[in-house]
C-alpha cells in the first residue's frame, strides 16, 4: 500500500514498536510495575511485593474507592440522562445550536475552572452546596454530560429518521415512538457514553480537587496526596486499583452495549 | 512478449484467518500492440491477476516478466506500468491537469516537459478544458478519460484497464468503449490488459480472450475463435450465452432427447452441445419444446422453451421483433443448424 | 381515501411535533445554564476587583507564557508522533494494528495523571533514567502531555484514513511515487481536516490540562489552571482564582472559537 519491501516494511515496524512502547505503552506498564514492587533503583523493579495494593486496598484508601465509585455512578449516570435527553430533544429544533455550544462548554473550558464556578457560586445563597458530597457529584455531572451529549448526538445523526415517521405513520403515540422505537435504537450510544462517562468520571481531578470536602476523597484525589507525601509506590498500587475498577465497569458496560446492538 | 506471467499463484490470508486462493498456477503473455481482456465472473481471479502485474500483490508463487526483466520482486514504483482502476481513484485534492503531472513530477522530468506531457495528454483525451477543473467537478466518463491520460503520461509500456466503465451508466458505456478503442489506435505499441466481467467489452476490445473462473485461467484464443468453437462449457455460456444441451452418440451422429441432428459429428469426450440463441431457428422438424417464457427486448423477443424429454434445461432463443411469437405453452419446433452447433465437454465438476 | 387521511395526520402530528418539540430541550439547558453558565458569570463578576494586581504579577505572566509555551510544543509533539503511529496503523498494516487501535481507543477514557506518576518512576531521582533535572523541567511536562495526548489526535486520523481508498496509494505508486512521495502528497493533505481537528482539540486540551503539571508539581512549570487551584484552594484568594480563570476561559474559548470558524470554513471549500 506505502511500503512495499520488506526490509522498508521492517523499519517502519521496528520504529513503530519503539515509538509506540516507549512513548505511548511504557508509562501505563510502568505505573502498574511499581504497583507491586517494594523498591525501584536501576532499570527493573525489584523485591516484589503486594503490601502496597495491601495497603491502596484498606483504610482511607479503600473508602476513597467507595466514594469514586458512588460519584461515579450518581454523577455519571445522571449526565447520560441528561445528555441524551439533551441530544434527543434539541435534535432538528431551532435550539440545536444553542445546545450543541451550551454542552460543549464544559469541555473548552478548563475543570478546574468548573470546579472554581462551583466553588464561587455555591459557597451563597440561594444553593448552599459546598462541604458537602453534592457539589463532588455536580462537578462530575457537569463534566460527564458533555461527553454524553456529544455520544448521543453523533449517534443521532447517523439514524435515518423515517423510522420514527413510519412508527408514527402506523399510529404510534410519541411516547410510544420515543420508548420502543427512538430509545431502542439509540442504546449502544447510550451505553458506550455510560462507559466513557463512568471511566472519565473515576479518573477526574482538577474539578474535583477544587470542590472535595474532607469528607468525600475521591481515588485521584487520595492518589495525589500520596505522591505529595512521597508515597509514590502506594500511589501507584493505587492507580491501579482505579484501573482495574475502570476497566471491570467499561467492559461490563460494554457488554450491554453488545447485546443493545444485537437486537 | 511484453508482459509474461508464469505460474503466478496469490493466496491471501494466514494459518490463522484460514487461506484463500485467489489466483492458481496463472500463464499468460501479452505482445506489444496486443489487447488481452481477462474476463470472468467476480471472485474469479482477474482483478488478482492485474494487481500481481502492477505490483499491488505479491505472488506467492511463480514470476512475473515485463519485455524479458523479472519484476516479481519490484514494487509499484519502480515498473512504469500504467494503471486504471474501477472507481479511477484520482487524487481528489488535485487538479485534472495535477493528477496527470503526478507521475511525470515523481520521476522528475523538468517543468517544460511536465507541461507539454500534461497538454499532450489531455489532448488526446478531449479533456483540454477541464485541466483546472478539480475531479469531482467531472462527471464520470471524464474522470475516466483523466484516469487513461494520468496512466499514460509517464509512457508505460503496458496499460492495465481494471472494469473501466462498471462504474458508468449503460449509454455512456456504450459511448466510452467507442472512445477506449479510438485509444487503442493512438496507441499502437502499447500491450493492454483489460479485466471485465462483461463480454460484450471484451469482445468489441480485445484481440484474446482469457475467460477466467475460481481463481483459474480456463481458456485463451482469439475472441473470435472462442466465440465461433468455445472449447469449454463455461466459456460457450459465460461468453454469449450459448444454449447448452446434452448429447448422447448415435452411430457417427448425435441425439439430443432422442432426437437425431443431422450433420453433427459425435465427439469422444464432448457431452453437451453449444449453440447461440440467436442461431436457433422457429421451423418444422426440429427439436420438439414448449414455450415457458417470452421477454421483449426491443429489437428481438427472447424466447426460453422447455425440451420435450429433456428436464432440467432450457433453450433460449432470440427471434427477431418483427416475427409473430407463438402462445406461452404451445408446442413448438426448435431447429439446430449444423453450422452453428458445437460440441464441449461436460463441466467435470 | 384512507391513504390521503392517513398522511394528512402524518402532516398534522408532524407540525405539532415541531411545534412544541424544543420544550422538551429547555430542562437539560436549564441544567446546564444553573451549573456551568451562572457559576461562570459569578466567577466573573468575583474577579473584578482584582484585575489589576494580578495582571501586572510577574507570576501571572510567566504562567501565561509557560502554558501556551507547553501546549504548542505538546501539541506538535502529539501531531509528529501520532501522525506517524496512524500511518502506520493504516497503511502499513501488521498483525495485531487493530488490536493496537483499539488500545488507542481505551487510552482515551484513562486518567492523565497516570503518565505523570510513572514519569517519577522512569525519570525520578531513583528511577530508571534517573534524569532528576528532567522531571522537574517544563520538558517533562511537554512529554508527558505527548504521551498521554498522541491517541486524541490519531482517533481522527485512523477514522480519515479508513475512509481514504487504498487504490489511490496504489494508484500513486504505479506512477512512480515512493513512500515518501505517497505520504506528502497524497495522504497529509487529504486527511488535513482530520490533522487540524485532532490538533486543535489537542491544543485545547492542552492549553487546559491540569493533571500531569499537578502530578510532577515541578516550581518552574505553573500553568494557568495550576495558578487557578494554587490561589483558590492553598492560598484562599478567590478574586485572584477568578481573574485567572477568566483568562484562561478567553484563550480557551478564543482558541476554540477560532478554531471551528476556521475548521467550518474549511469544510465549507471542500464539500
């Protein structure tokens, strides 16, 4: 196709290996690496150990994983919500566009600059929400229901609307359309934003970081204060504690969205 | 010989995927000045063949020589062979008289040549007008006539033309064979290979035919040649259409369900006799049928009728538009002129 | 009779699904305009006492300068690498490129401050390399960025280059093209739309990234929204906070508007 000979073809692969290890794959397989090794002084870690994952796995640390979970869920699933409620209704009408700029907002601008409005508008009446678990869980909302909008639309725009017409045609109420026909058909975008949007949500930190209360440490949060106390070892077997979490949730979220689209 | 082929064979695929053949212990050779159609249904092997002679593929086994060199082993870029595909990919960021300058850039000519290259080509194309026309600014059956001028700028001496007009509509096909043999003439010394699945384009272009079929070459002649006395079953129907009926040895002569036909010689080995629809004759004495269906197509009326004693086969049977064709279900009388019939071997497979 | 009544209600409820259709949006706008809109107006109007302290602060500027600085090296650095990592993807294929795809695809959703932990493993002052000067270096933050910001710009190139026919390339190099030709002329400037966009959101996200400067925390590398948290959260300064944040607000916004003028735009021409 670009390269035709084979000692081309090796070059560019040989290249493409080290590019994509060293710079893409490396600092994941290092970071889980040092999840189980008790110390790291030349090239290969050494003393493995499993006391940190232990130790990411008890205590504050564990309730940490509690609290990014629960965030997530609330969070995250109100965003798909909304964010499909928002794509679905706005779709075709003269207030797309103002949509479409109102829900990218919180993408273009930095979270931290999120979580600082959170901060500065609900620390007065008439919303009194800082110190609490809520405004956690709004900054995740808000962040997530971007994504989930935009999941949604794209989704949107790729479905023929003359299903909906047909199923109107044939004397469907609208709810009738909306439920078993315009929902049904939307369900993998659906599913595959709860996924994006239950992964971002686990990982999110400079939102979260300017509005946590002492009381509701999410994972990222726990993960930098033990970096900032040199504890870069159990910082990592935390890490990957939130990898694992992520994945498990993005695959099983993953698995609905298969089976969504085989019906 | 130009472009010689010698067992070239491509599998595709790996251990684990599982292999498929698309090409198999393929020969052929090409002269300077010959058009060769390779002509076969899809999946047949044609395209695969044109791919291994440009360099798109790589064969796993056998050679592949242009005017005596052994190219197997070059790539694309270093064989100068001219290339049409399908959909013409012209490069869609450049302009018609871009696409044709590509070639002559990439080899370096100097400006003045590129130049007068580029004109001269679009000359011989009637596209002089379009050259600062963007491609999807043409219609089709200019995009192909950019497509020959790009592949012929760089002076290849071999044309490859992969189903140049599948992707026009009938009338303009019909203009654009006009115009591809029109070409054929301004370039004389040039050796084309023309992969079709239409026969009706490999027998107004090319001077052979290779009619191909599950990866395999199945018969080379002249086209003339192999549409008089095609040598297989699947060519006589793949090419033309013929009506294919079984025969069984009478004495010298043959039978079709019982019936003698005068004139023709059995042949050992050659079950099924072949013969155009247009040469079956509506006349007394002949082989007793029936008519099943009847289409109009204009100039002539195709009839399909059942042979009395025969299941299983049809005969089709173009009749000029202006007889009276019979009543569906009446009795007819099919008559099978010596000279049009031929006998092939039954399909062994 | 039945068929022109039947598509006269299709007609009807048509009309009146238009009609009050975009009621239906106003709940989830109004949700965004409670939670993203009005805290952004008071982050605003907080700010405005404290303009001109800040502006003038040394501090400010050289944030200012240092998060354009790392988001256009990290943003070229993003388009060299994952340009080349598509290519290859794409038309280069070896067993296992979509596995290596899909990779890309799941990097998307992880955590960027993955990359800044593990830096401290491979260039901490123990670590693999031991290039202690480096982690501490805005450089380490530009590679970090690359790393994790690489996939985001080939998402949209792999999709482009799916969709570009592979009889062109082969096409190309039948007229003599080699690679290198192939790639400058034929490839780049037909995925350029894809470039452009993955190389602005790239950029933006750059521009805004918080994680990784948070996570190597080196002095010499204040970002503006590092600034943001500094001020708001360890020094209590909320009018300096906002100030900043408007800043950072008007480049992103700024960039991001410009960038899809120019992108429709271009769009535009190409259809």
């Amino acid at each position: 196709m670009l390269v035709w000979t084979k000692s081309g073809k090796a070059i560019v692969w040989v290249a493409f290996a080290v590019v994509f290890c060293v710079l893409v794959l490396a600092p994941f397989l290092v970071v889980i690496a040092a999840a189980f090794a008790g110390s790291w002084n030349g090239m290969l870690p050494s003393d493995p150990t499993a006391d940190h994952l232990r130790q990411a796995l008890s205590g504050d640390e564990l309730a940490s994983l509690s609290v990014s979970l629960q965030t997530a869920f609330m969070g995250g699933l109100l965003a798909v919500v909304f964010g499909t409620w928002g794509a679905m209704a706005a779709a075709g009408t003269r207030l797309a566009r103002v949509a479409d700029a109102l829900h990218h907002l919180p993408i273009a601008v930095p979270s931290v600059v999120v979580g600082l409005g959170l901060l500065v508008a609900f620390s007065r009446q008439p919303i009194l929400l800082n110190g609490t678990k809520w405004i956690v869980v709004i900054a995740h909302l808000v962040l997530m229901v971007a994504f989930s909008y935009g999941t949604v639309a794209a989704a949107l725009q790729r479905i023929d609307p003359s299903y909906a017409d047909v199923a109107a045609s044939l004397g469907a109420s609208p709810a009738r359309v909306l439920w078993q026909v315009r929902l049904p058909m939307l369900l993998p975008a659906i599913a595959s934003a709860a996924g994006l949007s239950v992964a971002l949500s686990m990982g999110e930190v400079g939102a979260t970081i300017m509005v946590y209360p002492a009381s509701w440490r999410t994972l990222p949060v726990s993960i930098f204060a033990l970096t900032d106390r040199g504890q870069a070892f159990v910082a990592a077997a935390e890490a990957v504690v939130l990898l694992a979490t992520t994945v498990v949730l993005v695959l099983i979220l993953d698995r609905l969205r298969g089976r969504a689209a085989e019906r | 010989m130009t472009v010689q082929l010698e067992d070239v064979t491509v599998h595709f695929g790996n251990k684990h995927s599982g292999r498929t053949c698309a090409l198999e212990g393929f020969d052929l050779s090409v002269a300077a000045g010959e058009t060769v159609a390779l002509l076969g249904p899809s999946g047949s092997g044609k395209s695969t063949a044109l791919k291994a002679v440009a360099g798109f593929v790589r064969p796993t086994r056998g050679r592949i020589r242009l005017a005596g060199n052994d190219v197997t082993d070059l790539p694309p870029a270093k064989r100068g062979i001219g290339v049409v595909v399908q959909q013409y990919a012209l490069f869609p960021h450049l302009r018609v008289a871009d696409n044709v300058a590509f070639g002559l850039k990439a080899a370096h000519k100097s400006k003045a040549e590129v130049t007068r290259r580029v004109a001269e080509m679009l000359e011989m194309v009637g596209m002089t007008p379009y050259a600062r026309r963007f491609p999807r600014e043409l219609s089709g059956g200019q995009q192909q006539r950019v497509a020959i001028a790009r592949a012929l700028a760089i002076q290849p001496p071999v044309l490859l033309l992969d189903e140049p007009l599948a992707a026009l509509d009938a009338q303009l096909r019909a203009d654009m064979l006009g115009e591809l043999q029109k070409l054929r003439r301004e370039v004389p010394d040039i050796a084309i290979v023309y992969v079709t699945h239409d026969q009706s384009e490999a027998l107004a272009l090319a001077d052979r035919i290779a009619v191909m079929r599950d990866a395999r070459l199945v018969d080379i002649a002249p086209a003339t040649e192999l549409y008089a006395a095609p040598p297989s079953a699947f060519t006589a129907s793949f090419l033309g259409g013929a009506n294919l009926l079984p025969v069984e040895p009478s004495g010298d002569g043959v039978k079709v369900a019982g019936h003698l036909l005068p004139g023709v010689k059995a042949i050992p080995g050659r079950e099924l006799l072949c013969i155009r629809p247009h040469a079956v004759q509506l006349a007394d004495g002949g082989l007793p049928g029936r008519l099943v269906a009847s289409q109009w197509r204009g100039a002539s009326n195709q009839l399909t009728c059942t042979v009395d004693g025969l299941t299983d086969v049809s005969v089709r049977i173009d009749v000029p538009a202006d007889r009276r064709v019979p009543e569906l279900g009446a009795a007819i009388s099919m008559v099978l002129p010596v000279e049009a019939c031929s006998l092939v071997p039954a399909e062994t497979r | 009779m039945a068929v022109e009544a039947l598509s006269a209600t299709v007609v009807v409820s048509n009309e009146r699904r238009r009609d009050g259709k975009w009621l239906w949006a106003l709940p989830p706008l109004l949700l965004i305009a409670v939670l993203v809109v009005y805290p952004l107006v008071l982050v605003a109007a907080e700010s405005v006492p404290a303009w001109g302290g800040v502006i003038e602060s040394a501090e400010f500027r050289d944030a200012l300068v240092r998060t354009v600085q790392i988001a256009v090296s990290s943003t070229i650095g993003c388009l060299l690498v994952g340009t080349f990592l598509a290519v290859v993807i794409s038309f280069v294929p070896f067993p296992g490129a979509r596995v290596v795809a899909g990779l890309v695809d799941t990097m998307l959703a992880l955590p960027s401050f993955l990359v800044a932990l593990s830096f401290t493993f491979i260039y901490g002052t123990t670590g693999i390399l031991r290039a202690g000067g480096f982690l501490t270096s805005p450089w380490a933050v530009v590679l970090a960025e690359v790393t994790f910001y690489t996939p985001f710009v080939m998402r949209p190139l792999l999709a482009a280059m799916s969709r570009l026919p592979r009889a062109q390339l082969d096409v190309a190099a039948s007229l003599g093209a080699g690679p290198w030709r192939v790639l400058r002329q034929i490839v780049l400037p037909e995925v350029r739309p894809a470039l452009v966009a993955g190389g602005s959101l790239t950029l933006l996200l750059t521009l805004n990234e918080f994680g990784i400067v948070l996570f190597l925390g080196a002095k010499g590398t204040t970002t503006l929204p590092m600034l943001v948290h500094t001020k708001g959260i360890v020094m209590f300064d909320y009018p300096g906070a906002c100030v900043i944040a408007v800043v950072q607000i008007a480049l992103s916004l700024g960039l991001y508007a410009v960038l899809r003028m120019a992108l429709g735009g271009r769009r535009a021409r190409l259809d």
